[in-house]
C-alpha cells in the first residue's frame, strides 16, 4: 500500500505538470524552462520532493 504522504505528493505533481501543460500552449515553454532550471542549480526542493515521492519504496 502507498504511503499518504507519497500519495499526496504524487497529486500534487500530477496537478501542477497538467497546470503546466495548458500554460505552455502560449509562446513561452514553461515546463521545459522549469526542467532547465532544475537541471542547471539542483534546488534542494526538487530532492526533497524526489525524497518525499518516493518515501514508499524499498531500498
């Protein structure tokens, strides 16, 4: 069975890219600007929402 923090986690980004995804019809491409940015600094936000998705999983 999943975790609820995971669950939840999941929605959250499942929402936000679908945000994204009617966003980026315009001209300027915000989930790949998004992607960029991650890639480039590694904020500590995107580990912890990394840590947090997969908190369920075994090692």
């Amino acid at each position: 069975m999943m975790n609820k923090v995971s669950f939840w986690a999941r929605i959250k980004c499942a929402s936000v890219f679908i945000v994204f995804m009617i966003f980026s019809v315009g001209p300027i491409p915000i989930t790949s600007t998004i992607g960029l940015l991650v890639v480039i600094f590694r904020p500590i936000w995107f580990k912890k929402l990394v840590d947090t998705i997969y908190l369920d999983k075994n090692n």
